[in-house]
C-alpha cells in the first residue's frame, strides 16, 4: 500500500518568513538558487510555501547556506 507524505503547511510558512527576514523576492531567491545549481521556478517555490510541493533536500541545503542558519530554522514549529 503506497503512503504519501502528509504536508506540513508550518514548513511553508517558515521558508515564507526566513525569505522575508533577508528581504528577498521570490524571483530573486530562485535565481540564486539557480546560480547554485538547483534547478527551480518562482511557480515551484511558491508551491513550497503554500505548502503545496515537498521541499527537495538539495533546495533545503542551498537555502541553509544561503540564510546562513541552521536547518532548525526551517522546522521551527512542527511537532
């Protein structure tokens, strides 16, 4: 029997917040993201805020080093 992996809407709303924190757009952080060779769209990433798209690990990974934190920050809130 196949299990999908529930969403968490709490994940959306922390990639929501850490991007406003460093005052960027959502073109501007998928473009960086791009420089650094994750392969993302604006319509993708909006998607991962909505909490509509599970985030992919090497999108989480870049977007640590980006913000500079830890990867607490992205799970802040969830049980």
């Amino acid at each position: 029997m196949e299990q999908k992996i529930r969403r968490d809407r709490n994940m959306g709303d922390n990639l929501k917040r850490l991007r406003e924190e460093h005052c960027l757009s959502q073109e501007k952080l998928c473009a960086e993201l791009q420089r650094r060779g994750c392969d993302i769209g604006r319509t993708t990433y909006a998607k991962y805020e909505a909490g509509q798209l599970n985030i992919r690990a090497s999108v989480l990974i870049e977007l640590k080093k980006i913000y500079g934190c830890g990867y607490d920050a992205f799970f802040f809130g969830l049980e």
